[in-house]
C-alpha cells in the first residue's frame, strides 16, 4: 500500500511527486506522458523566447529528478478508482512495452495492474478540444496555439483570430484585444455563451465578432496565415469558403475537457468536470487532492500548476502526518 498515488505527469504532478518524495512519503506517480502539456508552446514570426513565461526550465527541474528517480514513477494509464475504508484501488493499464516493476506491491487484474494507497493527488489536466481540419495539426505551434492567457502580451500591433464555442473564446478575444489591433472573434455554430458576455465585445471597436461560422483550414508558410470559415453547418466548396480570415496569430479557445472522469464517484465536480478543491488542495473527499489544470482553480499556467502540485502534496502529507500522532 503506497501512501499517495499522484496521477499525471505533468508540472503538477512532477511538483507533486517530488514534494511527496522529500517529505520522506511512499508514493508512486502514475502518467501517460512525462511533462504534460509543458512541451507546448507557440511561436509567432518575429517573437523573441525572452518574452515568453514558458517555464519550461522550471518544468525541467522537476521533471529530471523524477526521471532519476526512477522507482517513483511508472508509465500508465488510470481506467477506474475504487475506494475502500483502507483507502483506494487505482487500475493501472501499462502502454505496450513497459511491464510491472519487480518487488511491485500490485495485483494484476484482466483490465490491468492493481496499485493499493492511503491518499490520491488528481493532476491528470486537461485535453484541448482541437477542431480537426486541414493544416490545424501541421502549424499548431507555428502562430496557430490554443492559450491565449499565455501571449496575449506578445500580441502587440498585429492582428489575431480567436475561434470557439464558449464564453472562454469571448474573453480569449478581450484579452488579446488589450494588446493587438485588430481581433477577428469566430463563434462556431451551436456555440453556447453568455449574452452580457457578447455584447461586452461588441461593444468594442477592435473587436469584430463572426457568429455561427466554422473553420475548414488553416493555411500559411512557415507560420499559419490563414484561417478559411463557413458559415452554419453548410458545405462551402473547398477553394471558394464563405470568407478568409488573415492574421499573425490563431488561438483556438474552446473548452478544454477535463480528464476527471476517474473519480467522477468519488469527488464534487463541476458541469465541465473540473474537480472542486479548497485553499489546501482538498477535494469534497478529505483522501483525494487535487491540482493544476484539471481543478477549479482555472488558471491554466505551468507556475501555478507548479505550486498547486506542491501545495497538495504538502497537504497530504500534513494529514497523514496527523493521523499517526
Ligand atoms: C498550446 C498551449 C501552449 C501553452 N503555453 C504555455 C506557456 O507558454 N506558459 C504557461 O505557463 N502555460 C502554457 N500553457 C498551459 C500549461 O501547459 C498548462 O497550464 C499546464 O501544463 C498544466 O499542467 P497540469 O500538470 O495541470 O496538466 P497537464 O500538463 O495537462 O498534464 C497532465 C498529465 O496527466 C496525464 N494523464 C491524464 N489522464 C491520465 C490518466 N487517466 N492516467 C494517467 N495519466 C494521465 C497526462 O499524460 C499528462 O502527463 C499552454 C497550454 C497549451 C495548450
């Protein structure tokens, strides 16, 4: 029985792992990837690295000493959390390759490897709702990304198209409206969103707001160009689209989903699945934590999924800590 499971990989589960091991606790990291969403970044023309929060070299630190650290942590996938009065069952699938470690406390099961712990830390993030067309997969990163919060400062003088389906692209558009000179909003057909929401940017100058059209491709040179829309669910021909939006810099700001559905059981979530915490990092489940991206805190930025990793760690350990006095 570990003490703590920490699912995801990412800065708040590196964070998390890391913070655990230091505190002296038995723990076992569970990730599909190591790093996370910390390897994305955007580039547009003419920016320079220095002007990017990418923490990517914090991410590092973290990252380097779990690799080394090789028995803390295993590759997997988490299908299913069953909880128990001694603490949880985390049904672990291994990706092709990668076999039970040796000396493993883990049962196996027909659906996969049983790993058994006290507490859980839920740091799995969240999965960005691409919209799979032509030329979106090949400049993702090259001035088409999906963080607007992230470079909106880089956004200065150039134009910028946002496009989604929420209220989330309405404030992705005001953001970069602070910055940039002109913004082309795209707000996709059966789009959902506030109406004090949309009136706020109608309302601005910059801003022009294109409703209930959708993208068909991306186009550009090294860097994206281009954004082809119709409009409503109707075809349009292939060269002739309804409109072309040209522009420096692409975000698509739909709603990312949050990947909670492992302990949908187990904890209070909100209608988009984003795992409620308090100001510890606790769930409605005083066993389960969770941090970064996948929680209510709704920043979305590798330093505070940094931080949030730490502080439920040190949560958890804070509670089994009491429980032994
Ligand atoms: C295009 C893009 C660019 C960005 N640029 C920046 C930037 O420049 N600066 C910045 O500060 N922020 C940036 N961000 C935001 C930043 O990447 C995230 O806020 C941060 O990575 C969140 O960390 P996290 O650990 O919460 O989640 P994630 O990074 O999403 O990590 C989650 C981890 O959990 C694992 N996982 C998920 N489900 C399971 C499961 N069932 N079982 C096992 N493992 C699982 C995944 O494999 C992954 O490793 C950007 C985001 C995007 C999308």
């Amino acid at each position: 029985m570990y003490e703590a499971i920490i699912i995801g990989g990412g800065p708040a589960g590196l964070a998390a792992t890391m913070y655990c091991a230091r505190k002296g606790m038995d723990v076992q990291m569970i990730t599909g990837q190591l790093g996370g969403k910390a390897s994305l970044s955007l580039n547009l023309p003419d920016m320079s690295e220095y002007h990017v929060l990418k923490a990517r070299e914090q991410v590092q630190v973290f990252r380097g000493q779990v690799e080394y650290l090789s028995h803390l942590w295993r590759h997997g996938h988490v299908s299913q959390i069953e909880e128990d009065a001694d603490g949880f069952s985390v049904t672990v699938t291994a990706p092709s390759g990668t076999g039970r470690r040796a000396g493993d406390d883990a049962t196996t099961h027909s659906d996969g490897e049983i790993l058994r712990a006290e507490r859980l830390i839920i740091a799995t993030g969240t999965t960005p709702r691409l919209l799979g067309v032509p030329g979106e997969r090949e400049f993702m990163g090259k001035g088409l990304g999906s963080s607007a919060i992230s470079y909106s400062h880089l956004l200065r003088e150039r134009r910028v198209a946002v496009i989604g389906d929420s209220d989330r692209a309405i404030e992705a558009a005001v953001e970069c409206a602070m910055q940039a000179d002109q913004v082309t909003l795209v707000l996709e057909p059966h789009a959902e969103y506030s109406h004090g929401h949309l009136q706020l940017v109608e309302r601005q100058d910059t801003i022009e707001v294109l409703n209930g059209y959708r993208a068909v491709r991306f186009d550009g040179d090294g860097f994206a160009r281009r954004m082809d829309i119709c409009r409503g669910d109707a075809d349009c021909a292939e060269d002739r689209p309804h409109r072309q939006i040209e522009a420096d810099a692409f975000f698509i700001e739909r709603e990312p989903v949050a990947n909670s559905g492992m302990v949908e059981h187990l904890v209070h979530r909100t209608t988009r699945g984003a795992i409620q915490i308090d100001a510890t990092n606790v769930t409605s489940n005083p066993r389960i934590f969770a941090a970064g991206d996948v929680t209510t805190v709704g920043v979305e930025q590798i330093l505070v999924a940094l931080g949030e990793g730490a502080r439920a760690a040190l949560s958890a350990y804070r509670q089994l800590t009491l429980q032994q006095l």
